[in-house]
C-alpha cells in the first residue's frame, strides 16, 4: 500500500469513527500531511475496509525516524479527531440520558482515535488464578523496578506540564498526546476531569483528575469525593493510592483517582469478622476476608460511610505497635495512609480502606511491607492501588523469560542466566504437572497472592479486628 492510499483509507476511518464531516476532509488531508512535512499526495479515492489502524498508520510514518513514529502516529490521529469542545458536548448531551452510556462513547472514541492502545492490549497475556487473583502481563508498559525512575518516568521536566496527567497535556505533541481527550465535572466543590488510561489495565480503565495541581492526599474530603463521583457514575468504582512513596501510585505530585467499569477480585470478598460502631448502628462494617489489610464500611448512608472511614484513617494513621514493626511517623516522616477503593451497587456504598505502610527497615530496604525480596524477579514495582485488589499486572519482560524457564524444566536444568528464577523453577517442578502452560500460572497466582500478604500490615483478621476495637468498632 503507497502513502496516498493509506492517507486516503485514513480520511475515510475518521469520517465513520472519528465524526470527520465531509467539509473538513481537505482541511484533515493538509493538517496531516503537514504532520508528516509532506508537500502533497496523489489523488485516492480508497475507502477503509476493516484494516488494522496500526498499519495504515506504519505506511504514513515510514520514511520518519523509527524514534519519531510513535508521536508522529498520535498527531496524524489529533489531526482527524474532534477538537476537546466538541467531545466534551457530545459526552454532556448523552451523559443526560445515561452516564454508563456516555463513557461508554468516551471510551470507544478513545480507542478509535488509538489513545486507548487496544489493539495492543488485547495482546497482553491475562488469566485468573484458582485463587480469585486476575493477573496480567503488560508487554506495553515500562517495568520501573526504581520507585525514584517512576517518579521521573511520571514527571515533566522545564516546568510545562508541571507532570504526565495535568489538563495542559491534552495535545500536547512532545508527551504524544495529540489524541488526549478530557471531560470535566466538579467534585466536593472543586473542578475534576477523566480521562482514560491509553495502556488501561482493566475494562475501561481511567484516571480522575483535580484541575489543580495539588499533591496526592487522603483525608475526609477525599471520601466525599470518592462518594460523589460513584453518584455521578454508579457503574464504575473509584479509588486512591495511599499518598506516599513505594506504596503510592506514581505521580504523588497531582491529586488523582483511578477507576473503571470492571469488577475487580477484592470487590468480590465478604466480610471475615462483622464489626459495628455505636455512632453507625446502620452500616455493615468489618475485617474483609482478603489476603492483605482491609476494613469494609457499607450502606445506604453515604455520608455515614464517609464519617466511618474518617474514623478509621484516623485510627491507622496514629496506630503505633512497635514490636510489628507498626509506626506511624517518626523524624524522618509519615509511614502509615489508606488507600480507599469505593463502589455502589443499587443505592449502597462499599468504603473498603486498605492499611497501608511503606516503613523499611535494614532487611528490607524496599519496605517491610512490600513484595519481599524472593519475589523481586516477578514484580519488584510498588504494589498499588489496583494489584492491592487483586490485579496484579507484572512486566513485560516476563512473556519471554518464562518460555525459557518452561524449557528448562522440561530439560531439568536451570541454566546460570536463569538462576533468579530458582523459586519458579522448584516449585513448578514439584507441582509434577504435564501442562506447564497451567502450571506456571498456578505458580505465578500464587506469588501474587504472597505478595499480597507481604503488604498486609496485620497478618491475621484478628489481629485487624482488635486494632479497629482499639479506635472505637467492637463484636
């Protein structure tokens, strides 16, 4: 296929995808031609027919440095989207009839303009354990084994934008958001947008972000927040990283939520041991039965829910227990936050709080209560809000190392090369299965689900049921 054609099967994929109105077609032919410094193209009249966006898009930037492609992909694509006004019109006309179907709108547009990577993800190894743990591979993400090079890998130097998810990025060709497109609303009285996560880990997966760039935080405003937003899309959950580093998400500069429309394992779990609290005679509350620390706050009364939790991130963040290795701040910082996830089913509220703490100690340099250092080769990357749910999305290295591991098992030698792999390697060969295939997927369920109870800053319910009988909660 020649450049004139592809440009020519291009225009005709944004008529039907992108809403390109037929006036507009000779202003999106020139718009991407200057894209490409191209000084013209042949006359085509090529209609699209189902072919992969991806390689259309090869054909137009081959003659581009192989460095410059990618960014030069996401203008030509900016250059035949719908500017951010008219995006942000058509989301409001059908977010009256139906909030679930105008995010659903968002998010296929955001695929069919290639924000959203689909084509890419859906080639990303995926499958849920025995254990009810989803686990993924993420052949297109960044492994950022540093939490330090996370940091930088999120920020912006020279000042503009101030970092990877401010709104001063919707468009903005250096960071290749050509195609970014955002929506706004207000929460808690102030100004929010979403937008989504163009390598999502889970079904429409996105990012709520403050309009402000303030730094990540969690408190009793932030529970109200959460509460309305799940009003505003009770289709999709909503949550938070715990403000801190190696526990947090990434960018710990710019307030921001995470959510989307998949139900994820911790939603699914019930409550371990059933608590209750005499100002709350109306909420379930309790220790949830999950692998890591978690306080499960539901009813109908969302401001009774946010009170609750208030209580309990209030609680954690002065719970001192020496002998587990349990502080919450000395001189050198704060140790302990919660990172709320919320999600409404009918007209009640699910609060669960996950007791964070990112403390390190000589044998644990990377955080007593991280993944542990056996387990590094797998996922050494700070455990977060979404994996803390049991989603766990490991790198992309993995896709071939673990084919040579399966080869090695089935030789019965671990070679040098391999040698970090030594606990995979045991324990999948002392599994004795013939189907190495599901049995290297036990094996990495299961060290997802260890790391989990490494990040448990209490190793029993019991143990987490007697802190919430220490600030108040009682059988």
């Amino acid at each position: 296929m020649d450049f004139s054609t592809a440009l020519s099967k291009l225009l005709d994929y944004a008529a039907i995808r992108l809403g390109l109105k037929e006036r507009n077609v000779i202003w999106a032919r020139n718009s991407v031609l200057m894209v490409l410094r191209k000084d013209g193209c042949e006359e085509r009249a090529a209609s699209y027919e189902g072919e992969p966006l991806s390689g259309l898009l090869e054909v137009l930037t081959a003659d581009a440095p192989e460095e410059e492609r990618e960014k030069l992909s996401d203008a030509v694509m900016g250059a035949l989207m719908l500017p951010p006004a008219e995006v942000e019109e058509i989301f409001s006309r059908l977010y009256e009839k139906s909030p679930a179907e105008a995010t659903e709108w968002l998010y296929n547009y955001s695929v069919d303009s290639d924000y959203v990577k689909k084509e890419k993800l859906d080639k990303n190894p995926r499958f849920e354990g025995k254990n009810g743990l989803i686990v993924t591979i993420n052949r297109a993400k960044p492994e950022f084994r540093d939490p330090k090079k996370a940091v930088s890998g999120n920020s912006v130097k020279g000042g503009y934008p101030k970092c990877s998810i401010c709104r001063d990025n919707e468009g903005y060709y250096p960071r290749g958001k050509r195609t970014l497109r955002t929506v706004s609303f207000r929460l808690n009285g102030g100004k929010w947008f979403w937008q989504f996560s163009p390598y999502g880990y889970f079904y429409q997966h996105g990012i709520a972000v403050n309009e402000k760039h303030i730094p990540m935080h969690v408190d009793e405003g932030t529970f109200l927040s959460l509460l309305e937003f799940v009003d505003a899309f009770p289709h999709y959950f909503i949550g938070c990283n715990a403000p801190l580093p190696r526990i947090g998400g990434s960018v710990l500069a710019h307030d921001h939520f995470q959510g989307g429309g998949e139900k994820l394992p911790l939603f699914k779990a019930s409550l371990a041991i059933p608590l209750r609290h005499k100002k709350f005679p109306d909420l379930e509350i309790g220790v949830l039965d999950w692998y890591n620390s978690v306080i499960r706050i539901s009813g109908t009364d969302g401001r009774a829910v946010t009170a609750a939790s208030e209580i309990v991130r209030k609680g954690w963040e002065n719970y001192r227990d020496e002998k587990r290795g349990l502080i919450p701040f000395d001189e050198n910082g704060v140790y302990h936050a919660v990172s709320p996830t919320l999600f409404k089913e009918g007209d009640k509220y699910s609060m669960n709080l996950i007791l964070r703490s990112n403390i390190t100690s000589e044998e644990y340099p990377d955080g007593i209560f991280h993944a542990h250092p056996e387990f590094h080769i797998i996922k050494k990357e700070s455990i977060g809000l979404i994996e803390a749910q049991g989603l766990f999305i490991l790198p992309g290295r993995l896709v071939e190392e673990l084919e040579r591991l399966k080869g090695s098992i089935r030789e019965g030698e671990l070679p040098e090369e391999l040698k970090e792999f030594r606990l995979l390697y045991d324990e999948v060969r002392a599994m004795g299965k013939e189907d190495l295939d599901e049995a290297m997927e036990d094996e990495l369920a299961s060290i997802c689900e260890r790391i989990l109870h490494n990040t448990a800053v209490f190793k029993t319910h019991e143990e987490t049921a007697e802190f919430m009988k220490g600030i108040g909660f009682y059988d």
